[in-house]
C-alpha cells in the first residue's frame, strides 16, 4: 500500500484518492451538466405567441399578436447566461477528468478547480433565484404595484419557465455537492514532498 | 495575543455584519406613501416577496456573523464555519440577485407584460430599496474575500513550508 501512494504521488497526478470517489465525482458532474443544460435550453427556446381579435370592423377581424419570449425579461436572460455558462464549465471539468489528467500549472490544480466550482455555483444560485422570483411575480402578480399576472394568459410560457427553473435549482444542488468535493479534496491534498 | 491572520479574519467578518445590518435595517425601514392618479397607495419592502426574502436572509447572516464573533480561536468548530459560510455565501447571493432583478422592473418596468415603472411615485421608497441593495453588494463581495481567505489560511499550515 505504501509503494502504491509512492508511485502515484510521483507521477505528480494529484488524483490519489480510490477510483470510486474519482467516478462518483464525475458521474454528479454529468449529471449537474445535463440539469443545466436542460434548464439553458429549456429557457432559452421558451417562446409563446397569441393572437387575439380586439375588434371587428365590418366582416374582418383585427388580430392583436402578442408574444412571450424569455428576452423580454433581463433576470430571464441572466438565467440562460449563468446556465450556459455551468453548462460549459461542467463539460470543461469533465474534459480536465477524463483527458487533462496530467495538466497542472505550478500545483494549484486543485484550487484552481475548487475555486471556479465555487464561482459556478454562485453564478447559477444567483440566475435561479432571479428568474424564480420574476416568474413568482409573473404568476401571482403584484396588487401593490398594480402589475397585472401574465400566467393566466400565456400558460406554456409559464410551464416551461418553470421546468427550467426547477432543473436549474437540481443542477445547483448538484453543484452545491460538487463544490464541497472539490474543496475536500483540496484540504486534504497530500502534502507536496519537499526536497 | 492576537495574530495577524485572526485579526484581518475579525475584521472581515465585523465589516460583513456591518453591511448585512445595514441591509435589513435600511430595507425594512423603506416605507413610503404615495397617490397615484388619485389612488393613495403605500409601499413597503413586504409587498414584494424577493424584499422579504433578502431581509430574512441578510438578517440570518446577521445573527450567524455575530454568533461567530465569540468562537474561540482553537476551536473544532471552524471546519463547520468554513462549511457553512459557503451555504450562506450562496444564501446572500441568490436573496440580492432576485431584489435587483425585482427592483429593476421596479425601475424600468416592463413594456411586455404591460408592467409600469413604480419608481417614479415613490422616489424615497426607491432610493432606500437601492441604498439596501448597495449594502447587500459591499455584504457579498467582503463575504467572498473573507471564504478566499479563510481556505487560504485553512490550507497553509497543510501545505507545509515549500513556495
């Protein structure tokens, strides 16, 4: 046992935990990846249209077309944008498992990963919770601010915002659970063999 | 005998408590009465749940942020300090990303769902909303250095006396 830590730490491959650990990592890093992938394109191709007759002048109706679409609401595109984003950070450390095994700059490997998971994590609680409380706001509306709720009216909107919103909140968690791998993994990195 | 790590620790943490109280002291006291063609109106941080949601969660780390204050220095406990000013690092994050995104349709409102701007009826109220958000900012950027450094320092004395 004590040959086999010797020759893994010669290698200089800062992955000496037990091969479970290392598969579990990346199995909740899959699946954290396609939760926020789900949720970027769930969203981002979240668009209705509804057209209404407003009047009728003789014989022909006027159409009033009204749309829904993410873009119109800044927190809805913040939430694409930060899902995007953990979508591709979740693919690149993926990537860095399987492949870059070898990469490392000046031994900082670790919390290199340890801090852009945190960042991730931030960056997705942040557009969750926005887009959550803007689509609380679009269901319930506000009497105080006379904001009338759009729910009602533009339901498949609605539905699929929330399914974005609820695979967005899965993929935290996720990420949540990551974060802390990460940063056990870092504090309990073998100490560097000092010549 | 305190040493320099703990002290600028300390000091992190007093300036977090400082500006998360701010926060909830600011945000819950905004309260204006206005008319509005005629309708009088009041507006109050609770009439928005994102507000309420921001002061209970500044107001959560408030009262962790003074609890911590009187763990002493050799303590066990800092692995769970570390832990959890990660969870409530997210906490803060998420409760200031949905106030501003709140506040901003308060702002500019939002022509396509036929949502008007409030800002321009309750100035005071508007300004003491984004005064509370700035607080929140100062919260989580000063949050963020002090989890750097809190793992930085965790990690050093692991790190042996190499680099």
């Amino acid at each position: 046992m004590g040959l086999q830590n010797e020759e893994k730490l010669e290698l200089g491959c800062s992955s000496s935990q037990p091969r479970s650990k290392k598969w579990v990592l990346l199995t909740v890093r899959v699946i954290a990846f396609l939760a926020t992938a789900t949720a970027t394109l769930v969203m981002a191709l979240n668009k209705e249209t509804k057209t209404l007759v407003v009047a009728t002048v003789g014989s022909t109706p006027i159409k009033l077309t009204l749309t829904a679409k993410f873009q119109h609401t800044p927190a809805f595109v913040f939430f694409v944008i930060a899902n995007g984003m953990a979508s591709f950070h979740n693919l690149l450390m993926i990537m860095v498992e399987l492949f870059g095994q070898k990469l490392d700059y000046k031994g900082l490997r670790l919390a290199m990963i340890a801090i852009l998971d945190m960042t991730t994590v931030a960056l997705v609680s942040g557009g969750a919770s926005a887009a959550t409380f803007m689509a609380e706001v679009g269901k319930n509306g506000n009497s105080h601010a006379r904001w009338n709720k759009i729910c009602d009216k533009f339901e498949t909107f609605c539905d699929r915002g929330g399914v974005a919103i609820i695979a967005s909140s899965a993929g935290l968690i996720l990420m949540l659970i990551i974060s802390v791998m990460s940063i056990t993994k870092l504090l309990n990195k073998p100490k560097s063999i000092s010549s | 005998m305190v040493k320099p790590k703990r002290l600028l620790s300390l000091l992190l943490r007093i300036i977090v408590l400082g500006a998360t109280l701010a926060a909830v002291i600011i945000m819950a006291t905004s309260h204006e009465k206005g008319t509005f063609f005629a309708l009088s109106y009041e507006a109050k941080y609770s009439d928005t749940p994102a507000f309420k949601f921001f002061v209970i969660a500044n107001a959560i780390v408030t009262v962790y942020g003074f609890l911590v204050l009187f763990i002493p220095s050799e303590s066990q406990l800092w692995g769970l300090v570390l832990a959890l000013d990660l969870v409530l690092t997210m906490l803060l994050i998420s409760s200031i990303s949905a106030a501003l995104a709140v506040a901003q349709v308060g702002k500019k409102g939002n022509s396509s769902a036929g949502w008007l701007p409030v800002c321009g009826q309750v100035t005071k109220y508007c300004n003491q909303v984004s005064g509370a958000l700035v607080a929140g900012f100062i919260a989580i950027i000063t949050y963020i250095i002090l989890l750097l450094y809190s793992i930085y320092t965790f990690l050093n004395p692991l790190l042996g006396k190499n680099g």
